[in-house]
C-alpha cells in the first residue's frame, strides 16, 4: 500500500494537468504561436520526469525483492527446478512488475495529454504514440538502472557485504531521485536551452537521459 500511494503521489500532476492545457495550449496558439514548441518539449519532459521518478521510487522501495534472497535458495533448490529456469522466472515476474507500473503511470496521461496539446486530430495518433513510448522507455531505464545498481554491489562485494551496503546504495538512489525532482524546473530549463543551442556535442544532449526521451518522443510525435 505504501508503493501504491507514493506512486499515486507522484503521478497525481501527470493526470490533472491535461485539464490545465485545456485552456493553456489554445489560447497560447492564438496569442502567442512561437512559443507553443518549446511550452511542449517543458511539458512532456515534465510528464517524463514524474512517471521515471515514480517508478524510481517503486524500484528503490522494492530492493530487497528484486534478486533472490537466503530463502528463495532454501525452497528452491530442494524443487525438481533447473536453475535457468528460476532465473528466467525471477526475471520474468520483474519484466511484469516493471510493465504494470508503466501502464498504470503512462496509459491515461499518453492519452489525455496529445487530446488537449495537439493542434489537430491528425496529429494526434502519432503524439499518443510517442508519449506512451517515451514514458516507459524512460520508466524501464530507471527501473533496470536500480536493478543493475543492486546487481553491481552484489557481485562486487558479496551477498553479505552488499547486504551491510545495501542501505548506502539506496540512500544513495532515493537522494538521487528527490534531488531530480526537487530540481525538475531546472532539468528542464537546460534541457530546453541545450536543444535551442543544436550543439549535437553539447554534453547535455549527450549525456542526460531526459533528453534522449524527449529527442526520441520529438521523433515519433
């Protein structure tokens, strides 16, 4: 219950903002067209952002569950059960965790959003598309980025010495995380300001996340 809400928390903003651009994206149409591109990249970024930090938080609150622990082993092994075959179930049952977080945080908004934000219907099929594609792309980034995280200090430092450290490593994750959307305005102010710039060897093009979402979100859409 406490992952549902904190992710219900998080994505809140994502699923009434919709009702703000109803009035936001014709009027600036009308009024001020030349601003319309860039009012969008901010907003899908910061559609981006809540849904990635949402399943940030589910990842990170889910640690312990994510690799097999001392009792997975004693159940298991005594079972008629390959190994390859409980690795690929305990990957599978991530694949589906992380799955049903990405359509539970992006189905409405990538609907929702490209109805009030796009200037025509036509247009609209393909932003949906982008969004949705964006998003979880994003999602499943920040998910396997915890995931792998987890995975490194394991097979670094041994399951009892990872154990002793897994509360540093997640601390570590969750400021991370807060810090991403305590500083979301400035994320994507120098997003914004890189992709004006069009230096393809600008190190925030390169190198920040958010804006390999957005570029390919810009690319479908």
């Amino acid at each position: 219950p406490a992952i549902i809400w904190a992710a219900a928390f998080l994505v809140a903003p994502a699923l009434f903002l919709p009702a703000q651009f109803m009035v936001k994206y014709p009027l600036m149409r009308r009024f001020h067209p030349d601003m319309v591109e860039m009012a969008l990249w901010d907003d899908r970024m910061l559609f981006m952002l809540l849904s990635a930090g949402a399943m940030g938080l589910v990842s990170v609150v889910l640690w312990d569950t994510l690799f097999p622990a001392r009792r997975d082993a004693f159940v298991l092994t005594p079972l008629p059960v390959a190994l390859p075959v409980q690795l690929l179930g305990r990957l599978a049952g991530l694949v589906t965790l992380c799955l049903v977080f990405v359509v539970t945080l992006n189905g409405v908004p990538a609907f929702t959003f490209p109805v009030v934000a796009s200037a025509t219907f036509a247009v609209m099929p393909r932003t949906m598309i982008g969004h949705l594609t964006a998003a979880a792309l994003a999602d499943i980034f920040v998910f396997f980025s915890v995931t792998a995280l987890q995975g490194i200090v394991i097979l670094g430092f041994g399951r009892r010495s990872a154990a002793r450290l897994a509360a540093v490593a997640q601390t570590a994750a969750v400021l991370c995380l807060v810090l991403t959307l305590l500083f979301i305005g400035g994320i994507r102010e120098v997003t914004r300001d890189a992709i004006l710039r069009g230096d393809m060897a600008d190190p925030i093009l390169r190198f920040a996340p958010i804006a390999w979402f957005l570029g390919l979100y810009e690319l479908i859409a």
